[in-house]
C-alpha cells in the first residue's frame, strides 16, 4: 500500500502562487517569474475562493505570442485563465480526483488540479503525483 493512499490528498498538496481575479496579464506575468518553481499560477476571488487556473507553460506562450506584449499586457487575467479547473476539496480521494483528472479533455490531462479546504484556495496537486491505478 502506498502512502498516498493512507494519508490522502494532503501528502502531495504542493503550494502555488495566486492571484486576484481582477490583476492584468502584466502583474500575473511578474507573479509568474518571482515563482520560477511552479508550473502554475490559481487566479482567486477576494475571499481567496480559486475561480481559475494558468498553467505557466501556456500562459507564457501566450505572453510571448504574435499579438504583441502590448496588447497583452493591458488585458485581465480572467481573459485568459481557464475559467473550469478541476477544483477538489482536501479530503478527497486521491484515486476519485486521480479519476476526475484523467476524465477531463486531453489537452487538460496534466494541468494541475486545485486543491481547497472548506472552499479556500489550500494548494495544488499534480496529477503524476496521483496514485496510479493498480
């Protein structure tokens, strides 16, 4: 038995940066570089309840797009965030979350899923950090 069975979700909940849903591209982008380590970024409301997610890879590309920094820089956050993360609660079970993730579009497989406790942002959790089926 692993020990992510017998702790739960708790044992592989890692931190990440979070913004509010009202920073532009450009204050997101900075919270993005002062966080070099995580591959992604939760945009919250201002009660800190997750409203959605950046996977840092493509929002970076994004960033950098034809459309022009510019441009980009003045938008809102929200424009660009996925706006229907998989969003969990801490006591849910790694293998119903793992199953959840794995259910989403391809595309989505491997964004981080949002971690909360009674509906506050609490962290996030890979999915390679998910138990595989046996």
């Amino acid at each position: 038995m692993s020990t992510i069975l017998a702790s739960g979700l708790p044992s592989v909940v890692r931190s990440a940066p979070a913004v509010y849903a009202s920073r532009t591209c450009r204050e997101t982008l900075r919270v993005m570089f002062q966080h070099p380590e995580s591959k992604c970024i939760v945009v919250c409301n201002s009660v800190n309840e997750p409203v959605g997610l950046l996977m840092c890879e493509r929002f970076f590309l994004k960033a950098t797009g034809r459309l022009g920094m510019d441009h980009f820089y003045r938008e809102s956050i929200t424009k660009l965030m996925n706006c229907k993360p998989l969003i969990t609660d801490i006591s849910a079970s790694p293998d119903n979350v793992r199953a959840e993730a794995m259910n989403r579009p391809e595309p989505m497989r491997n964004d981080c899923i949002i971690i909360t406790s009674n509906g506050k942002f609490a962290g996030v959790v890979y999915p390679s950090d998910l138990p595989q089926p046996e």
